[in-house]
C-alpha cells in the first residue's frame, strides 16, 4: 500500500520535457535522469509480479488451444487497456495437440518378466504420435549420441530408441544456459525424427535440462514435412539412466502407452498493445514475452515471467506519464512453443503496416535476476548502448553484449529482416532446472527479480525510442 | 577389476590375533591396527554398492505386501549365505495397502467454476482411506498450525483440510535434519487423524521435506485405535502454496479422489545373517537396515544404502576373515515404513534367545557422508567409544555424539530394553529433498558415501563385538 502511495506520488512530479534535449545540443541524446526514473519506479514496480500471480494461479497452463491460453488472452488485453495503451488482437490459427495417457514399464529385463513394478515417469513431446490405445511393447535401444545410433541403425527397427544425452550444467552455471540447452537440445528437438526414419517404434529422449527430482520436461520436436510423428516422449534423467544401466547388463522391453491427439488448428491471437510515441508514432519499438505456455506446469517462468516484464515497460511509462519518440508496441505473442504462429502472425502483419520497426525486444529466458542487455546489432551501434548499462548499473545490469544471431524465437521474423534484436541478460543458470516442466510455477519467481526485469526492459525500450535516430538495420545469423 | 584383486591379496595378508591385547594388558582394549585394516578394506567395498544396484534397478519399489520386498528378501538372505554368513528368515505379517488413483483438481475458486485447468500433484500418504471411486468434491480450509485447526474447528466440517507447514531446510542445513522432519512432520502424522475428529472429509498435507520440484513426499501416518482412516495424501510443496494464495482470496473447491485399498495382511520376514562370535556366540551385536521402502521410488537412499551399508560389515569381515569375541548379526527389517513390525518381530525373538543384545546399530538416514557415531548410551560409557572415532579419522568419520532418545525404528524396542543403540552420523543435509517420494533412486547415491558408511559401520561393529567388557545397559526416552 505504502509502496504504491509513493509511487502514485512520483508520478505526479513535474520533470523535464526529455524532448528537448539532443545529441545536436551537446548533451546526451536521451536525458539520464529520465532513465533513472524509469530504473527506479519499475524498481517498485508491483503489477507485473500481481499480474504473473493471477495468470499462474487462476489460470494457470496455457498450451496453444487450450481454454487457458484463451482466458490468458482476454486478461492481458484488459490489463493493457486498464493501463492506458491502445490495444489490438492480432489473430492466428495454431497447432492443437493434447497430451493424453502417457505411461511406460519395464517388463524386461535381462531376458526375463520381471514381475515388479519399475514404472518410468515421462512426458509426451509436443507433437508426439500416439501408440495403439492399450500400448506397444519393445525392446530399448539405448543410445548417447547421434553418431552411435547412425552405427547402430539396423539394431533401431522394431525398437523404443532412448537418447541418453546429460545437461551440462556446468556450461549452465558459467552463463552458458543457452549453449547447454541447445547442445544437450538436439536429442528432443531432432531424435524422433531420426530414428523414426530408421525404423524406430518410439523415441524417448533423457530431459533436457538439470536438477534430478524424477520430473520429465517436455517440449517441442520436429519433424520433416510429410514425415508422421511417432510417439515420442521425454523420460526423466532417473529414468534414462536406469534404462541405460539395465540395457548394458541384458536385453530390456518397456510397455509404453502415449495417447496425445492432434486436433484441428486452433483460433488465438496475439496481444498487442501500444504506447503512441510522441513525433514518430508510426516508427515502432517492440517488446514482448509469449503468453502460451507448456501444459505441465503454470508456465510462471516460462514466460508468465517474460511477458509480464514486457507488459510493465507500459506501464511504467504510464505511472510516469513518458511517451517517448516512438511508439513502445508491447506484444504478448501466441504459440512460441509449439509452433512460433505467433511471431510469423506479428511480422506479417507489421510487414503490411506504414512506418518501421525500428527494435525489437523479446524477454524469454526465465525470471532470474536482469544481469545487463544482449543485443543483436551493428558493432558501431554498441557504443550508443551503453547509456543504458550505465542507467543500469544502479540495480547491477550492467552487462553489454553483442550477439551475432537470433535472440527471441518470436521476434526471430523481425531479425531475419534486418530489425536491431535485444533480449535481457539474464541469470539463466537454474531456469532449465524448471523449464517445460510441472515446476515452473509462481513460487519459482522471487518479486525483486522480476522487477529487475521490468526495470531493464523499461529503460532498454525507453531509450530506443527516445534516441534521435534509430539503430543502424543489421544481418544477423539464424541461429539463436 | 584392479580394486578387487587388491582387496583379496590384503585378505590374504597375516596379522596379528587380537584376541591376545586386551585392556588388562595395559595396550589397547581393540587393536586399532585392526581396526584401521577394517576401515581401509571397507573404503574399498564394491560389495554394497553393488547389492545396492541390483536392489534398486531389477527389483524396485519394496512396500510390505509387494513382489517387490518378497524378491528383495530372496534376493538379499542369498547374497548374504554367499558371504558366509548363517542366514535365516524371521517371518512375520506386514499390513498391505496399495496406493490407487489419486487425482485432484482446483474446479471453483472465488465462488465460480474454474473451467480450466489447474491439476494439483499428491500423493496417498500411507493408510490413507479412499474417496468414492469417481471422487468427492469440497470447499478447503488451509491451516498453518495445529492452534489454527483448533481455532477454526467448526469451519473444518465437510471440508478438505490443507496442512500448509513449511519444512525448515535451515535447520537441516545445519545438522539438524531429523529435528526439521519431526517438526514439519507433525502434519503428516497426526493432521490427518485430528481433521477427521473435527468432520473434515478429506486431508492434504503440505509434503514434508524441501527442495521445490512439484514433487510429493508421502509416509505414513496414524490414526487412533478404531478411528477409520479417512482419505489423506501429500500435496507437492508448490500446490499446498497454490492453495493456500488461492483461499486467501476466496472459496476453493477441489475435487479429489484417492482409491488406495487396505488389503489382509501379508507374508513377510526380517533377514537374519550371523557372523558368529569366536568367544561368546550367543552374545550378539545388531547392525541393520530395512530392506522395505515406499512405492513411489525405489528406496535407494531410505533405505536401500543403510541396509546394503550394514551388510557389508559382514561382507567386509568375511573378506578379512575376522570374527570378534561375540556374533555380529546383520538384520534386513522388514516393514519399517508403514507398522514397524520387523523391528517388533526381531525383539519378540531375541527375547526368547539365550545370550545378549549387547548393542544395536540402525543405519536409517539416507546416503550421506558418514561424519562419525551416534551412541544412546550412558555418559561414561563414551569414553570408551573414543577409540572407534579414531580409527575413523583418516576418513573424516570422527564426531562422536551422545543421544538420549532413540537412534532407530526398527531397534527401538532394544533400546526400550536397555540396549545401547548406535546410528552413524551421516550427512543428511539433502535427505529429506528425496525422503519418500518417486526420486529416490539409485544416482541419488555416491559410492564414496556408501564406502564411508560401511567403513564407520564395520569399525563400530567390530568394536562392540570385540571390546573385552561389553557397554553398560541404558535406560533411553521414548522418542527419536
């Protein structure tokens, strides 16, 4: 109560019209103290975490078609309006698919029943086939590499292929969690595909990630066009070891039972809701988090976390009553996990509209503490930048890096046609203990941490549209 | 294959008899040259890790009244007649209860129907009754004490009492593990029987034990004599949160079913593996473990390392070819999770034998670094203990520590007859992250712990076995 008091209070003060300050004048293109003020009342800020809450507790999963996605888009939508931007849904069809049964023993073992009771905990993956109704059992071909199940392609038909990758953590730890994600990734992301075309009757691959409470993380996984999905899911690590340790002593089978449906594509829509700049309205910087989430957890971190940040750069800018240059578009963009509709929706129609998008900025990497900006742009456009680290460093984000590929899969469109790509820096080193599974919940983020976010992301989004002139365009790489 | 070859040449090493020392003699009452020879041939043990291998992975799960436990005493009274041990079974009867459905799901929150999709993650605590088969639904009431329940004991009336205590992981991370567990474990023993007293229809009871996974920890919990057990399972730390934010707001409704069954009793028996005594046969020193676990994991670290730890004080003294003045008897309990009845079954018979119970170990809390000995015995018999800490030094084994209480479920009722009971002092930091529930598994457990565990184990066996007088009876409290 207290907190908010004050705030209502500082947002009454006058300050200066930022306006008429300018690189020409000699003094800083866009006015520090006006970033300090951004910093410091998104350092108070209170709605994104309350807005987190009730999209985690009252609503909860948000998996693309379902009535939680649904519910999540009306309530975001009335939030933005409630703040004062102008808000808009964009619409899109996306992908529907439904996790079902999904259960897996051991009934093999060393060439004999076992009798016990050895049940596996797993996750279907997004997109996973189906097997018969009331299961399929087979033999386990347990491989740690895509290099020995090429070796031992003939011995995958007719078998349960298990990838038994592990997470490096330590790659993780040192603030490389993308680079662990992606490397220990390509088991899910490629593996049923690959051995499906080997003749393979299911895929189970180890969870991409750490932490070892027996807790399965789901996921996306590609197939080639026209290829079937097979069944395919995610074991826990115990799991993938335990299958690993049992196939080295003898042959084992495992009764496996995946009963996903695909359903026809679903109606959604992103959310986008603008803050009209004040000389360029039609130039546009914009910054986001997806709404959709996997269905096992609340998707809190997930990117509850990332798109709520994104939502408070607007409101931030309202409390304060700061309308930049530029229009700030904030967008809570739709089916980032299991199928990225979203962001093609968004750069469609964008491509259509007048104007430029001169920035894009997408939060998307859990709801640890904002350690600095990563930002994919020109190396001549670096050293504009750093007036925001600076504006920063009150609060510790105070790192500057330059990133030469994608660094938002939603705003990935964006980048590929030369838009300057930001994301937060970060600390990503337990989210991919939690991420796509039952454990990404509210209580995973720590309301400061949050704050950070919204404060780096405010001050980021706030000083693109405020500069003179926009950032150079930029090629960057297709990678993330 | 090197480590083994080694331990069977240093078997085949004289040494002196050390029956010839004793403390008349004005040297030392046990040779610690024996005793370190013990310690070194244990930090080598691959025996128990092994056995534990073997339990975990091609046996499983071993609640009372499962093929699980019967395969696992099969399994374990053979590989102990292979050691050379005498080996017999204790029969006894063991309740049998099976966890069935257990599903729960928030369907009204602030007075409307949810509609989506918010599923909570539980788990039947022990003797937990059943709901109908397709479930029942009620209003909940969250309470954080047992003086709230009373406060509010007319609201508990046809409703789903949620238990919301926090485990304190500070006191665990300070040594204080099992103090933390019998704390927070209040809920979990006695909540249940207390909200049924009051007309509650069902009880949920925040798991007890940290580390945030959205996993559950169930266990057992009491009823009164002729009380019926109502339904009553463990909520994953997350969801007994999730719950609690949402009745602060407004009315919950959950829908809950749970369909354990209460089966007869069931066949089942202890283990018991003699080493005899080269003096006094008939006296007898118990070092032991229970060979059942709860059906969520498969027991690996409660208590399939305490159990394999304790037999391989024989395997240790079988490779050294070394027998005490009095028998060491290693006993597989059975039954220790959920009725006690092994350790009930073991004093029945003892009782009725000639001879002594001069001592008893229990190794009972998980598969942490051993940091020396436990001893429920009276204050001047510590000093004679001094000699096994610093046997174990070289290892880092070297706290010795008086208790009052009782060290072991399943040698409480020796230690109730004056017994002194022993338990070795063990990391037990993040025991209870993995205490009853589905990760329990054998990556939880590090071969060097278990090593140190059977070293601490063997020298303080060997002692009590082989000190010229035996301890000093003891008259203990009642409580752990």
């Amino acid at each position: 109560m207290s907190i908010r008091f004050w705030i209502l209070s500082l947002a009454l003060l006058p300050f200066f019209p930022v306006a008429a300050l300018g690189a020409a004048s000699g003094q800083p293109a866009v006015d520090p103290a006006v970033l300090g003020r951004i910093r410091d009342v998104a350092m108070q800020d209170v709605w994104a975490y309350q807005h987190l809450a009730e999209l985690t507790d009252e609503i909860g999963p948000r998996l693309s078609g379902s009535t939680g996605l649904e519910a999540a888009i009306v309530r975001i939508a009335a939030a933005m309006k409630e703040v004062g931007a102008t808000v808009a849904l964009q619409p899109t069809k996306v992908p529907h698919w439904e996790r079902g049964v999904e259960t897996a023993d051991v009934v093999e073992f060393a060439g004999r029943s076992t009798g016990l009771n050895q049940h596996l905990h797993l996750a279907a993956l997004g997109d996973s086939g189906a097997t018969p109704a009331n299961g399929l059992t087979a033999r386990v071909l347990v491989v740690h590499s895509f290099e020995e199940l090429s070796a031992r392609a003939k011995d995958a038909q007719g078998k349960i292929v298990v990838f038994n990758m592990p997470f490096d953590q330590r790659l993780a730890d040192n603030g490389y969690a993308g680079e662990a994600y992606g490397q220990a990734g390509e088991e899910r992301f490629v593996g049923p595909s690959a051995a499906s075309k080997l003749g393979a009757v299911a895929t189970l691959v180890r969870s991409v990630g750490d932490a070892q409470y027996r807790l399965p993380h789901t996921g996306a996984t590609e197939w080639d066009a026209g290829q079937t999905p097979m069944p395919a899911a995610a074991l826990a690590a115990e799991d993938a070891q335990l299958l690993d340790r049992l196939a080295a002593a003898g042959p084992v089978s495992v009764h496996l039972t995946l009963t996903p449906r695909h359903l026809p594509d679903a109606e959604s829509a992103n959310v986008v809701a603008e803050w009209v700049g004040r000389e360029h309205p039609e130039d546009v910087v914009v910054v986001g988090g997806h709404l959709d989430s996997w269905d096992l957890g609340t998707g809190a971190i997930d990117d509850g976390a990332g798109v709520m940040a994104a939502a408070g750069v607007i409101e931030t800018l309202a409390r304060l009553g700061l309308h930049p240059r530029r229009t700030i578009r904030f967008v809570a963009f739709t089916n980032e996990e299991n199928g990225g509709r979203g962001g093609q929706a968004y750069f469609a129609a964008a491509s259509k509209q007048p104007g430029k998008t001169v920035a894009a900025i997408e939060c998307d990497l859990g709801a640890g503490r904002a350690l600095g900006v990563q930002a994919a742009v020109n190396s001549n456009s670096m050293e504009k930048l750093k007036a925001v680290t600076q504006a920063l460093s009150p609060i510790g984000a105070t790192v500057l890096v330059r990133r030469e590929g994608v660094v938002g899969s939603d705003i990935r469109p964006l980048q590929l046609s030369g838009v300057p790509g930001f994301a937060p820096l970060l600390d990503a080193r337990h989210y991919f203990d939690y991420h796509h599974t039952a454990a990404d919940t509210l209580d995973k983020v720590d309301p400061e941490n949050l704050r950070s976010e919204v404060a780096t992301l405010a001050v980021l989004a706030y000083y693109l549209a405020e500069m003179p002139e926009a950032l150079a365009r930029v090629t960057v790489k297709d990678e993330e």
